[in-house]
C-alpha cells in the first residue's frame, strides 16, 4: 500500500479516535451526574438544536462529499484525482467531527447523555468513511496501472 492511502487513513484514524476518547473522558467525568431525558426544558437551548445539526451534517457532510467527488476529471490520472478525493474526503470528516464534537460538548454542559447518541451517529459515519483502496478505485473510476500506486 502507497504512503497515499496510508496517510489518509492515519488522518481518518485520528479523527475517530479524538471523538472517541473525547466522548470517553468526558463520559468518565460525568458518569456520577448523567442523566438521559430527550425533554427540552431540561436541556434549553441545546435541545434540539445540537441533534438537529447532527443529522444535518451528516446529509451535509455526504453532498458535498458527492459534489467534490463528481467534480474530478475521471480522464485524469492519480496525481491529479487523489488531491481532489483527499480534500473531498477531508471536508466530510471534518463537517461529521465538528458536530460529534459539539454534541459531545452539550452532554458536558448538560450532563445529559441524549447528546451521545448523535455524537456516536456522527462517529458511527466518520468509521464508515474510512478509505480504502477498493473504495478509491470505484470512487476515482481507477484502472489497472494506476491502482497499483494508491
């Protein structure tokens, strides 16, 4: 495998762990005070809000990952396609970490652990994400002497 892929996926890799083991801390933190209730005037104002936010990046997240994608010359070779496919693949993790991240921030503020479960969504899409070389080869539209160098 090409440093290529290799350092993309140390990228993704990284971005999934900080949500996790933010979540984790926080969760350890808080874990004599939590509390689970989807009612409003017990979260004001996060509620709905933050969960709101949270599905829409994840539709945000997939479109313009699909615009950028669709965008890339499939006539053009690898140098040319990867930047393209990494700078896609780079602005979705960063819209579905944002929020995670967010969410994860309104159950400290809250102590409310209704936030997690759309921080787990956003982290849950961000693993599904994750690149690989038969994705970049049905992505990119990848032939025989390129797909050897991702």
């Amino acid at each position: 495998m090409s440093t290529k892929i290799k350092t993309t996926q140390i990228i993704h890799f990284a971005l999934c762990t900080a949500v996790f083991l933010f979540a984790t801390i926080t969760i350890l933190i808080n874990r004599e005070e939590m509390i689970f209730t989807a009612d409003f005037q017990e979260t004001a104002p996060f509620n709905p809000v933050f969960p709101i936010l949270s599905i829409a990046s994840i539709v945000a997240g997939n479109f313009v990952y699909k615009n950028m994608i669709a965008k890339i010359d499939p006539n053009a070779n690898l140098d040319v396609k990867f930047p393209l496919y990494q700078s896609a693949f780079l602005v979705c993790c960063a819209l579905l970490e944002g929020i995670a991240l967010l969410n994860i921030v309104g159950f400290l503020m809250t102590r409310n652990a209704f936030f997690l479960i759309f921080a787990g969504l956003n982290l849950f899409f961000m693993i599904r994400k994750k690149p690989t070389k038969e994705k970049l080869i049905t992505e990119l539209n990848i032939h025989y002497p390129e797909t050897e160098n991702l």
